[in-house]
C-alpha cells in the first residue's frame, strides 16, 4: 500500500469520529492485535510528516475529522496554520510511536 493510502487509513481508523483519548485506546489496540500494521502506519505518518503536501490540512480533515483551532479569550475561533497542523501532528507521531515502542518492547 502506498504512503499516502496508508496514511489516509490510519486517519480514518484512529481519528476520524473520536477523541483524543479514544484514538489513543485504538491505537493500542492496533498495536496489540496488529503490530506490523501499526508499523505501517507510524512509517507513513513519518513520510508525510518529511514531506507533508500541500493540501496537509484538507486530508486530515475530510479522513481523520481533525480540526485544529485557537481560542481567543473573547471566544473567537481561528484555525491553526499549517505550520501548526504539522507541530500537532509531529507531537501526536511521537506519543504514538512512544506508545509503539511501550508495547512491542514489553512482549519481548
């Protein structure tokens, strides 16, 4: 499966219609049940992340439902930049290759 496929399936699988919290219990689960394909998914987010395309921001929205706003103490909404998106998501790979390396390293 190509990058871009696998990363639009981690998207969907994790993300899409869940919270934080949720997405992290998924992916544990993923971990647990189907490691090598957790892989997949940690190396396709790596690949993007390296070379993200332009429309970043459409694709995590429309597959993974992630929207990523500021709120100002006057209750205005604006949406983070890509530069933002990629920060999130940068922090987001690290947890969950964190969470990865927990979990393979523990079954050994």
């Amino acid at each position: 499966m190509d990058t871009n496929n696998q990363f639009i399936k981690f998207l969907k699988e994790i993300w899409k219609d869940n919270t934080p919290e949720e997405a992290v219990n998924l992916w544990k689960w993923r971990i647990n049940n189907y490691p090598e394909v957790a892989k997949g998914f940690l190396d396709s987010i790596q690949h993007i992340l390296n070379s993200p395309p332009d429309n970043f921001i459409e694709i995590v929205r429309e597959n993974g439902w992630i929207y990523l706003d500021h709120e100002d103490s006057e209750g205005n909404i604006t949406s983070f930049s890509s530069e933002e998106y990629l920060e999130w998501f940068h922090k987001m790979n690290d947890q969950f290759k964190k969470i990865y390396e927990e979990i393979v390293s523990a079954r050994k």
